[in-house]
C-alpha cells in the first residue's frame, strides 16, 4: 500500500530541478502544495485562469482516483481543456509513480 511518504517522493521526483517558487505562482500560489497530506488534500491549480481542485474529495477512496484533476494532468495531456501533460515538458511520471500517486487516493489519501 502506498503512503503519503511515497507520494510526497514521487512528486519530489517529478519537479526536481524546478523552480518551486515560480512553479507555485504559476500555478496559484501557496494552495499549490503538497508538503503536507493535507495540503495535497486541499491543493488547487490555477491553469489559464481555471482553478482546479487537484483532488476532488468525492474521488477519494472508492476506486476513482484517475478521475482526479492530479492524475489525469500526470497521465495526460487534457486536450479538450488544452492542457498539456505535466510536469510541463517531463520528464513524465513512469506508470510506477503513477501508480504510487494511484493507489494512495484510492486507499484514502491517507496522512500515513
């Protein structure tokens, strides 16, 4: 079973060598966080002036996970939002990250 230490690495992984701050202000600021479980829980997104929910709380637990705004941008791309896969230009998750990010949203979301 994943947990939120998984997770949190594997979206480490996945910005590493980024510009975190400008990545956050691109994306809405401090609402785009995942340093805690709950701020994963809680995130948002701000895309062309759209914001998302990156994990609905109604797609928690119950086997719905890649309905989740976060999964679909992280196997993407979104084209008929006309968003492209992210991390923006990859490297993009392995189905291994996928996976981990997958299963912790469907087991709960879980703080750990």
């Amino acid at each position: 079973m994943s947990t939120f230490a998984n997770v949190k690495t594997t979206l480490g992984q996945l910005v590493q060598g980024r510009d975190i701050p400008r990545m956050k202000t691109t994306h809405g600021g401090e609402s785009f966080s995942w340093d805690t479980a709950e701020e994963l829980r809680n995130a948002v997104a701000v895309i062309f002036g759209t914001t998302y929910r990156l994990i609905d709380p109604g797609l928690v637990g119950n086997g719905r996970a890649d309905e989740t705004y976060l999964m679909q941008v992280l196997m993407g791309p979104l084209e008929d939002l006309n968003i492209p896969r992210m991390p923006f230009r990859g490297p993009y998750a392995t189905a291994d990250q996928i996976k981990v990010i997958r299963e912790w949203i469907n087991a709960g979301a879980r703080d750990d």
